[in-house]
C-alpha cells in the first residue's frame, strides 16, 4: 500500500501528512512533485494544506494548472481515492472535482484551533470506520475555508449524502455559535458522488497523536487504509475469480 | 574638497567628522557617492552596533553546549543526539510604525532568512508586541496590522507562531515596537558558515530579482521617527512569503552539499552588507559585476543596486564549477539564481558595472572600520523623583474584587487568543504545548526530547530601574522555562532603547546589558545572538527603556512537562518562594492608581536560581499537577489564571502581616504557584528542602469560585468573563 502526497510550490501541510503517515500509522508513503503525471503507483493521493503558489490570484487557482492535477482528475474518474485537506480541498474546488466554493471566513480572519466536527456519512471509504453521529475533535486553520453552494446544489449535496462533516459543539449540536467560518450549512468536508474524492477544511494529519491534543484524526486514516485493503482484496478476489 | 562642501555630504549620510576622516583614510581618497551610501549603511547602527558594541562584549556568549555566539547569522547550541538548535531575535520598529502590515510580515521575513541561511529548518516563531495605549484608534489600526502581517507571513511559509507577548503602554504611543524570534533545528555539523573563500569560487545570488524597495533601510532604523517618517514609507521593503518559502525548500536542499562554502541572508543594506560581511569573514575579498544582478526594475544605478533591500534573496558561494548544480536546484524551485561575482585573494571589495568600477574598499573597512563611539551615562533625573514613592500616600482600596476584575480585564492581562488564534501555531506538528502558558513546548523529532520558548521584557521596570529590570527579564524568561520543567540553555535578545547619544539612554542602556549579563551568568544561559534597536523615540521622546529576552531550554524528556492551569478537586496549592511588600512599578499601581512610580521589585539571583531549581526537579519528579510562574498583577492574578485554564477554582487563604493590595497584587519575583495531590507533598518538602526554598501552603482547588480569605470572592464565570473582555473590544473595532 502507498500513499503520494503531492507538493506544490508553497504546499505546507506537506510533511505533517507524510510524518503522520509514515511514523504514526506506518504505511509506504512519497512526495510526489506537481510536475508528475504518473500516479499509478499510489493506492491514495493526498492534496496538503499549504498556500499553493502564494493563494495568488485565488487560493487553488493556479494549483489547478499544474501538470500533476490533469493525472490526478484521471485517477479519480478511475475510482482512486483522493483526499484534499485545507487548501487541497481549494484546489480540488477549483479544478473542478468535487462541487462549491471556499471564501473568506465570515470573521475575514484566519483562525487556527481545535474545533469539532460530527460525522454525517459513515458509508463513505474516508469516514466508514466512524459512526454516524461521532463527534472529532480536530484542528482548523485557515484564512479561506467559508464552504458555499447554492441552494440547488445543496440540495443536491445532501440528496446524494455528499456532506460527510459539520462543525458542531462538543455534544455534537450543529448551529451557527458552533460554525468557525461560515459555512453553508457548518459543512466542513464534502465527497464526490462516487464517494471516493474528498475535501476538507479540518487537518486530521495534525491530531494523530495524543500529545497533540487528539488522536482523532486517526478514524479518517484507519477508514483510508482499511477501504485500500479491501479494495486490493476485492480487485483480487476480482481477477482470481476471472481466472478460474 | 571644501569645508562646506564636505558638511553637506557629513549632513546627507549621517557621518561625524571623524566618521568620513575614516573612510578617506581607508580609501586614500574621497568616497564617490556609491561608496557613501554602502559606508553610510554598513556605519549605521543598525548594522555596526558602534554605539552598543562596548557594551555588549559584557554579555556571557560561551558555553560547553554553545556551538556559535555572536557574529553569524544566528546563534546555536547543542541538545545532544546530533541536533543542534538555531536561535535568534530582531527588531522591525520603525518599518512598523509607518507601514504596520509589512513592516511586521518583512520582520518575520528577515528572522526566518537568519535561520534557514545556517541550514536548519525553521520550526518556530515568537513575536514580542510593544503598542501604545489600547483605547488610542491608532493603536488599534497599528495592532491590526502587525497581527495580520504576522499571520499572513508567517501562515503562508508554513512556520508555527507558538508564543510571544503583546503590552501596550503609552510608552510606545508613537514608536511601536515589533520583536521577532525564529528557532530553526539542524543536523550538528552541517550548518553553514556566512563567508566567502577560495580565491575564483563564484559569487551565486538567488531567489528574489532587486528592486528599488527598501533603499537605505538599515539607515531608516538608525534615526528617530518624526512627522516626516511617513515620507520614508519606500524604505519599508515588500515581503513576498510564498518566494520565501521556495527559498527556504531550496536552500535546505543545500544542506549537506560538500560543494557548498558559504551562505549569507541578504537583509539590511542589501547587497552591501551581505557581501561584505561573506568577504570579511572569510578573510577575502570579492569582485562583483552589477549587470549581471537580476534587476526587476529597468536602469537601476549601482547605488541603488547596492542598497535594495528588495526581500527574498541569499548568496550562496559554492566551489568553483559547480555553479550548474546549483542552478539546477534553484530552477527546480522556480528560482532565479545568477553568478554575479568571484571571490579575491586580494582582500578588496571591488564593484563592477560593464566593466567598471563604481566602488572598491577594503572588505573589512565596510564591516570593522567604524570609529567605536564610547559614549558617557548619566543617571536620567527623572529616577530620583519617581523611584521615592511613599506606600502611606498610596489608599488601600476597600474592594479587592473590583480590583481583581479591573486587572484581569486590563489589555495586558486580559486573554490573547484572540490575537494567536490568527497564527498559525500547530503547524508541523510538533507543538506540545500551545500559546497561552508560560511558555510554548516543541517535540524535536528523531530525539525524545523537546525544547520549550518563550520571551520576556518589561519596560515598566526597567524604565524605573534598568539594572533591575534587566536581570528580571532574564530571570523571568527562565522561569517560564523552569516552570514547564524545562532548563534554560541560551538567551537571543532585542535591546530595543532610545538615542544612545543621550547621556540618560546610554545609562539605561548600559545598566541594563549589566543586568542581563549578571542573571545570563547566573542561570548559565549565554546570550549567543541579538540584536539592538536604538533610536527609538519620536519626535525626542524615548520609549521606555525595553531589552527582550528570547530564552530556549531543553526537557530530556517530552512527556516530562508541566502546564499551568489547576486540574484535580483537592489538590494542595503551594507557592514556592516568598511574598513581600512590593507593589513599586507594579501593573497594579499602573492600572488601579495610574502610577508609574517607585522602584520594581528586587532580585536575589541565587535565591531565584533555587527557585527555578526547586520548581524543574519536582515537574521532573513527576509531583506536581500544575506550575505557573508568579508575575505580572501578582499573586491574585496568577491564581485567577490557573483557575480559568481549566474552570476549576480555588480556595486560599494568606497569612501576611503587610499590605493587602501589595499581598494579592504586588509584584514580588522568584515566586512560582504549584498544585500538586496532597499526597505528594512530602516528595515536594524534600526538594524544597534540598534547595533551602520556602514553601507555603496556600490553599485547596476545587469550587466554582476564587476565594482569598478576607480579600476576594468570585466565581469563575465572573472573572473569566472580565478576563476574555479585551475579544469584544477587538472585534467592535
């Protein structure tokens, strides 16, 4: 199993991810550079937080044209997983494959703390080892994580059981007091319908660890690795089953 | 040359007459006006310290564990298992006062550029604020600015804010000052030296293209502020954080290259001093060719190419031929990189344009040549009038309650998270312990230990006693440490002062560097790397007199550490050390009565040093559930800070004979408040014994409220509140 973890110019998050992934859950992961437009490789591709190329113009808008990104809209219409954290999830807004817009939070500041998030769809390969109704404790920090929709798409996000988090109190009531930026709706990650592209706001590769004060994050890795070992299993069981 | 003439140019570049006597001596001949704006930078305070250096050969920069002191881009010590930690602190005042967003973003810019120049990653910020009056609309504008400069900066190169301090006082009303440290961790033997050697090697600029930004910069940080400083607003450079953080990836992909010779942050005086300094230190000399400088600008002049601080830049030199690995490292990255030079044997910093030479000097007359000014103290006059405050004139106030809550919500006391909430302070993932406490801890990753910051400086008392107030705010700086379980190691510092040409200044100046050096000594903590700020005063008043201490200490163990707040119901809380009768210059008497007056609170160093030795030994003994360092609003604040951490309240009870005002809010030093389970407190006596420390039982946590005896009853939910009230202040304006 490998996960590849892309890094753009200005990409930040990219060693929390790598560090999270390699010495706490212990599993083969690479940098791969946004100049490569191989990917088949990697069982996951990571889109870290950071401020790719300086947010200029638009946060995500310049990631979006970078060689890798191409590759990586062909993964995911293969079924690859893809996860995008902070501003990976701006580029994967920008480049189109997941619905929706991040502004500025409603604050216009950037806030950094631990917030909680209640977990709305655990049939997901990124959430299905959480239950439905689990609160995370898991931090934010962010500049430009306002999650906007209008009304029909938002209706269409939740007819499809395509909010995965909201932001929420620590007994899990989701309402405005509770919502960091101003997100429609406290939506804190979306999936693609398929289910196997993901963004979010929230950085699970930064509470894998108690002494970081959660290991929370680590119900969306473990789901992630879990969902690749039953993949392999059942594309094996696929061709063995072909075979004979 | 005539007599007038040369007054003009004395008049233009800001030379004494003995100043330009120098450098026509060094040069045998008149300085053309290139040579003038490169002497007149290089000369500056900013960049010579001539009025500070006698002074600072005071301060203790040697230790076992200190592997480079003063005179590099940064400082370093050892922490064992082949880490070394990288350290130091800069001023960015007067770009700040007149251009408050870069100003502070340019700041982080230059300390992060020291950091990585010395091959370590940079893995920490402190900022250290100094405003004038809270309720002051330009205060406010002023704080905005700074903050977002921070954030924005510092967020976008992916380098954690983790602690710092932001005090306002009308000290600072026109002259704001914006401190910043930056820690970096490197492999022990691969960092990088800033010189230039071996005769041929090539001279490599990378990264940012120059500019015409920031010209005479360094200059600019040398003058008092006045009602023309805004003019000068071009002097503030333009910070470019996402080339800073390619720059940083690509400069770190140098590390460990045998290739590599030296590498040197281009920051005040631009080009100038980068090179020089490489030159200078290296024992060689350079000779550089102007048109092949990246230029954004079109016919740019050698002046101006000398002095650009446009931001973003370094020098590398590396062996000859093997400039293209370079280039192609720095392409990756897309970064510029051109070869604008080589390095001489013949001790010359000569300066090419097409051919020709526009400047030449002695490398070493740039960097060394300055006339040292030795310059008189003289005790300031206003000492004597405000040191003799007399108690019996001072009334005890009947509510201690209100007091209490008057503090509590005053801007220095008052809860900043609103202001670090907009610092990215997690970031890398090694933050053990967040903004907040007393100090901020750091994992070091590949080691099990970790490193815990923190700065620390108060004008007030060194404003009324700069001797004293230097060695608090040594002593302060490690306490914090202690607190935590940590042992302070080293010290970096900003001695941020007004015109040392004064007779008064120079004195605090002076008295103060003896201060720190004393307590430097005392806790074993060297300063290895700093910076000092003079001048700072607007339209010919100073601001107080304010050196800020940056101290990094070391804890073997990670898990080993101690935070402030109080935790378990029934818990002992016991205050290590002693209370006293002393409320001179204390925030209380500022707050409550408006007073700055009387003389701080003394020092005993040794007793202190017990102290902190008393309190560490018991964090690593693993007794204690809380440790929070007895300071500013005194022993009634530092109680009601330990209750809002975790909402958990206390009751206490005090046994003095003096004063209550001085009891709950003076301001008396060496004294830490622990909490620990009752049946530790025989482990806790031993220790205390051990070290000869005083321990005083002062009560029992639990209930919803703070109860002192006799003087103060509150819930939690009340005093928080009071506590947090500075957030709606914030964000109403």
């Amino acid at each position: 199993m490998k996960f590849g973890i892309i890094q753009f110019p200005g990409s930040t998050c990219d060693y929390d991810c790598f560090f999270a992934l390699k010495d706490i859950l212990n599993i083969d992961v690479k940098f791969i550079w946004h100049e490569e437009t191989d990917l088949c490789d990697y069982d996951c591709i990571m889109l870290p937080g950071g401020f790719s190329y300086g947010d200029y113009l638009r946060v995500g808008a310049i990631a979006r044209f970078s060689p890798v990104m191409q590759a990586v809209k062909e993964y995911a219409q293969k079924g690859g997983y893809v996860i995008g954290i902070c501003n990976g999830f701006q580029i994967l807004l920008e480049a189109d494959l997941l619905p929706g817009v991040l502004v500025k939070n409603h604050g216009l500041h950037f806030l950094c703390r631990y917030e909680y998030v209640r977990i709305e769809n655990d049939v997901n390969p990124f959430t299905h080892l959480c239950k439905k109704g689990q609160i995370l404790k898991i931090p934010i920090a962010h500049g430009e994580g306002n999650y906007f929709i209008d009304d029909k798409g938002l209706k269409e996000l939740n007819a499809n059981h395509q909010v995965v988090l909201r932001y929420c109190d620590h007994h899990g009531e989701v309402s405005d007091n509770n919502n960091p930026n101003g997100s429609v709706d406290n939506i804190a990650c979306i999936c693609s319908k398929q289910g196997n592209v993901i963004g979010m706001m929230p950085h699970p590769e930064r509470c894998v660890e108690d002494i970081l004060g959660s290991s929370d994050g680590r119900f969306i890795f473990d789901s992630i690795i879990d969902s690749i070992k039953n993949k392999s299993k059942a594309a094996y069981k696929e061709i063995h089953h072909d075979n004979q | 040359m005539t007599t007038n003439n040369q007054e003009e140019i004395l008049k233009k570049w800001g030379f004494t007459p003995d100043e330009y006597h120098k450098i026509k001596k060094d040069l045998n001949r008149e300085p053309n006006e290139v040579e003038l704006g490169m002497y007149s930078v290089m000369w500056s305070e900013h960049c010579s310290y001539k009025n500070s250096k006698p002074l600072l050969s005071l301060f203790p920069t040697s230790a076992e564990w200190v592997l480079q002191g003063p005179g590099e881009n940064a400082g370093a010590i050892d922490i064992g298992e082949d880490k070394v930690v990288i350290m130091k602190m800069e001023s960015h005042n007067h770009p700040s006062a007149i251009e408050p967003f870069q100003g502070a973003a340019t700041g982080i810019g230059g300390i992060v550029r020291d950091i990585f120049a010395m091959g370590a990653r940079p893995i920490a910020l402190l900022d250290s604020l100094r405003f004038g009056d809270f309720e002051n609309p330009n205060t406010q504008y002023l704080l905005k600015g700074v903050v977002d400069g921070i954030s924005f900066y510092g967020n976008c190169i992916g380098v954690p804010t983790v602690a710092g301090e932001t005090i306002f006082s009308g000290s600072y009303q026109n002259n704001i000052l914006v401190n910043v440290m930056c820690v970096g961790i490197a492999e022990k033997g691969k960092t990088f030296k800033s010189r230039a050697t071996g005769e041929g090697n090539p001279v490599i600029l990378v990264g940012a293209r120059t500019g015409r930004d920031g010209i005479g910069g360094a200059s600019f940080a040398s003058e008092e502020l006045d009602d023309k400083s805004d003019e000068d607003r071009p002097a503030v450079q333009i910070g470019d954080p996402f080339t800073k953080k390619l720059l940083i990836e690509a400069c770190l992909e140098l590390v460990g290259k045998d290739y590599i010779v030296g590498v040197q942050d281009c920051g005040a005086a631009g080009l100038t001093s980068s090179l020089c300094e490489m030159a200078s230190q290296g024992g060689s000399g350079l000779e550089i060719e102007l048109s092949n400088v990246p230029q954004r600008e079109q016919n740019m002049t050698p002046y101006e190419i000398m002095l650009s601080e446009s931001q973003e830049r370094m020098i590398v030199v590396v062996r000859k031929g093997m400039e293209e690995k370079i280039k192609k490292i720095f392409d990756k990255w897309g970064l510029n990189s051109a070869i604008i030079g080589k390095v001489t044997s013949d001790k010359q910093f000569r300066i090419n344009s097409n051919g020709k030479t526009v400047a030449e000097m002695p490398s070493k007359s740039l960097t060394e040549g300055f006339p040292v000014c030795l310059r008189m103290g003289k005790k300031p006059e206003y000492l004597h009038r405000l040191n003799e405050l007399d108690l019996e004139t001072i009334p005890v106030p009947e509510d201690y309650n209100d007091v209490l809550l008057k503090l509590l919500s005053s801007p220095n006391l008052s809860n900043k998270e609103n202001i670090y909430v907009q610092y990215d302070h997690m970031i890398q993932t090694n933050t053990l312990l967040s903004p907040g406490d007393d100090a901020a801890i750091l994992r070091i990753r590949e080691t099990s230990k970790a490193i815990a910051l923190t700065t620390d400086g108060n004008g007030r008392y060194c404003y009324l006693d700069s001797f004293v107030g230097g060695k608090i705010a040594v002593a302060e700086a490690a306490r914090n440490l202690s607190c935590k379980g940590a042992l302070p190691r080293a010290v970096t510092d900003c001695l941020n002062f007004g015109n040392p040409e004064k007779g008064e200044i120079y004195w605090q100046l002076e008295q103060a560097i003896k201060g720190m050096s004393e307590a430097c000594q005392a806790f074993e903590t060297p300063v290895i790397s700093g910076n000092v700020s003079l001048y700072n005063e607007n339209k010919g008043e100073a601001i107080y007199p304010t050196p800020v201490v940056g101290m990094v200490g070391v804890l073997e163990d990670i898990n080993d550490y101690c935070t402030m707040g109080f935790k378990h119901e029934g818990d002992l809380v016991v205050l290590l050390g002693e209370n006293k009768e002393e409320i001179g210059g204390s925030e209380y008497l500022e707050i409550y009565h408006g007073l700055v007056a009387g003389r701080p609170p003394q020092i005993d160093l040794s007793f202190e040093k017990t102290v902190q030795d008393t309190c560490r030994e018991s964090v690593e003994a693993g007794i204690l559930s809380s440790a929070h360092d007895c300071s500013d609003g005194g022993l009634a604040v530092t109680l009601a800070e330990c209750c809002i951490k975790n909402q958990m309240g206390a009751q206490i009870e005090l046994d003095e004979k003096f004063r209550g005002d001085a009891v709950l809010f003076g301001e008396t030093q060496s004294r830490v408040i622990v909490s620990l389970p009752a049946q530790n407190l025989t482990s806790l006596e031993e220790i205390t014994k051990k070290y000869e420390v005083p321990l005083k039982i002062l009560g029992i946590v639990g209930g919803e409220s703070l109860q002192i005896k006799g003087f103060i009853e509150l819930k939690i939910e009340t005093f928080t509140q009071a506590w947090k009230g500075i957030e709606q202040v914030e964000n109403n304006a």
